[in-house]
C-alpha cells in the first residue's frame, strides 16, 4: 500500500487552490470508496484532500417552486431518511433505503456515489430519472452540467482536473408524479446492484394518461442509462397494464449488459424487464395519489430476488 499524505480544505476555493498546486490528489468525502480501491491498489494518491469540514457542503433545501437542492457531503443515510425527500423525490429515498448498510449509509455522500460513477451506484438512476444537474467548482468559476453529460464511462466523470462537485439539483416535478427505484441484488441491499432501475412517472390531469415519464437503468451499461425507447411507448398513452409491459420490453434496447461476478450479462436482460415494468406500475400508482406501502415494498424485494 502506498503512503499518502493528507490535506484538508476550509473552504472551496482552497480546495480548488491545493488540487490546483499539487498534483496527484484524490479528494475523499465519506471515503468509502477510496478506502477500498487504495487497500486494492487501485489508487495510488500523492495526497488525499479531505473536503469534509467545508461548511455549507452538506446543505438539503427544497422549495415546491425550484425543487432540491443536495450538497455534495449529503449522507445517503440523510438522503434515506429526510421527510422532503420521501415526500417529494421518493425514487431517491429509495434507492438510498436499497444502499448498503447503515454504517456505509451514514458515511458515504451523494457527492461521492455521483464522482465515482459505477455504473451500478444506487443513486445514479433515480438522480437521472428526476433530470439532475451537478454544480461544479473550479479555478475559472462554476458550471452546472447534466448528470447525463458528468457520467462519460465507467468510473469517467466530465470533472476536470483541479474541480469538484459543489451541488447537485434536482428541478421540480410537476403534480400527479409519482417515482420508485428498484434494486436487483442476490443479497439484497448488502451488495451492489446487479440491475438497478428508476422510473418517475407525470400524469396528465385526466389521472391516467403519461404526460411525461423517465425510465433509467443502472449496472447494464457503462454508464446509467436513459430507456428512451420505453419512455416513447408511454409518453402520451393510457399507463395500462399492456402499455406498460410493451414499453418494459422496449426498455431492453437501451441494456447492453457484460458477465461478471455478480451476473451473467443474459441474467441481466432477463431481470430488466420485470424490474421496469414493476417500477412503472408503482410509479403509475403513486402519481395517482396511492401511497407507497411497506406492503409494496415486500413483494417488490420478493419478486426480484428470483
Ligand atoms: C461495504 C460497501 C458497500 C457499498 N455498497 C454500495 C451500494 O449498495 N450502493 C452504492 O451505490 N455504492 C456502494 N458502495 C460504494 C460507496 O459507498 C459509494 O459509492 C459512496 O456513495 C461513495 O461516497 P463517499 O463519500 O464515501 O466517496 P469517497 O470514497 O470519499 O469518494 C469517491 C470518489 O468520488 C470523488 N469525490 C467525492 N466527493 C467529491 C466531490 N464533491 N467532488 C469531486 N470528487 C469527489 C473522490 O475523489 C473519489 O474518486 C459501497 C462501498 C462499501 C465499502
């Protein structure tokens, strides 16, 4: 294991400062992904910066007008249990609940699940799914990029040398919506995901047409990924039971899943579809104003751990 020296910031623009001064940094948060990979080898950092004591990074504001707000140092565990996310965002307070065990929940950020980009990082298909932007801070100022463009590959993020993450925000929805995440697991929520999915679903105000939905699969591509071809069979037609089965099915065009340890790349496809479609039907239910029951929830961890 190589030695590593440690630096600590007190503000952003120090941050920024000692990325841009010292070469071979690495910043950690929560570090529990560095940890793992510097254990590994993987990473070999000069130094680690510690952005952990910079005020005001581990802010959560919404408002009904401009939606959430996340700093980057929100825990998964805030994310899991904070009333405005349940109520507003649930998809995300889903897939936080599906994230590991408590001890990670209560040390691992936000800004950590998006800047390590696994494809298969809880957080990542419901942040996509709610059209999530991430604020970032270099020397030259800050720039807000779409989650969609920040996830370039596997472990590739458009961060630049000597920025980090600042912010993430999650715009508003509109009323009738509804959202769920789905994590695939053979060991439930102590494990990565072998398929992840997230849909958030709008309503027209007749209560049963989808006016908008976003479909987004996790751990089937290099990156999370948009369904655009089962967003199409929805958008604009009755979210009945046909519909939502023939837009799971169009949802296999966007998995292009590999073997590994944890799944054959077909166990991965056979799993996408009865995740999107059982994601859609709840999303569908919740936009109608039906809550999501624990009783829900069960027979969701039930069916998917086939
Ligand atoms: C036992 C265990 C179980 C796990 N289970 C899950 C799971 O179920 N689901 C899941 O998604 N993940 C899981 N993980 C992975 C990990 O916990 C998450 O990816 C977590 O969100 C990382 O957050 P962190 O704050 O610990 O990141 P860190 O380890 O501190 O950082 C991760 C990466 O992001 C960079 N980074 C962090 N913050 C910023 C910032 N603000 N700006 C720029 N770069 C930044 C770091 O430089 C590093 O490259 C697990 C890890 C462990 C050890």
């Amino acid at each position: 294991m190589n030695r590593f020296a440690y630096r600590e910031a007190q503000t952003v623009p120090e941050a920024i400062d000692i990325l841009r001064q010292e070469d071979g940094g690495r910043i950690v948060a929560g570090a529990t992904d560095t940890l793992i990979r510097w254990r590994l080898g993987a990473w070999k950092p000069q130094y680690v910066l510690n952005i952990k004591r910079i005020p005001d990074l581990d802010t959560l504001d919404y408002s009904p007008d401009t939606g959430l707000s996340l700093g980057p140092l929100v825990t998964i565990r805030t994310l899991e249990r904070q009333a405005l996310v349940q109520t507003h965002y649930p998809a995300l307070a889903q897939a936080a609940m599906a994230f590991a065990g408590v001890q990670i929940r209560n040390l691992a950020t936000v800004g950590g699940n998006i800047c390590n980009a696994s494809p298969a990082g809880d957080t990542l298909p419901a942040l996509l799914a709610y059209n999530a932007e991430c604020r970032i801070a270099g020397a030259a100022g800050e720039r807000v990029v779409p989650l969609a463009d920040f996830l370039v590959g596997p472990g590739r993020t458009a961060l630049q040398p000597a920025e980090m993450v600042v912010g993430v925000h999650l715009p508003a929805l509109a009323p009738r919506s509804g959202g769920l995440y789905i994590k695939h697991s053979p060991r439930s929520t102590m494990d990565i995901a072998t398929v992840g999915v997230a849909a958030v679903v709008t309503l027209a105000a007749s209560g049963h047409v989808c006016q908008e939905v976003r479909i987004t699969l996790g751990a089937v591509a290099p990156t999370v990924v948009r369904a655009s071809a089962a967003e199409a069979v929805l958008r604009g037609q009755p979210a009945d039971a046909a519909t939502i089965q023939r837009a799971a099915q169009a949802a296999l065009e966007a998995a292009h899943p590999i073997d590994d340890i944890r799944a054959t790349a077909a166990h991965r496809r056979r799993v996408v579809v009865p995740l999107v479609q059982r994601a859609v039907h709840y999303a569908v239910q919740m936009a109608q104003g039906i809550p999501f029951s624990s009783q829900m929830q069960r027979s969701l961890a039930v069916e998917a751990a086939f």
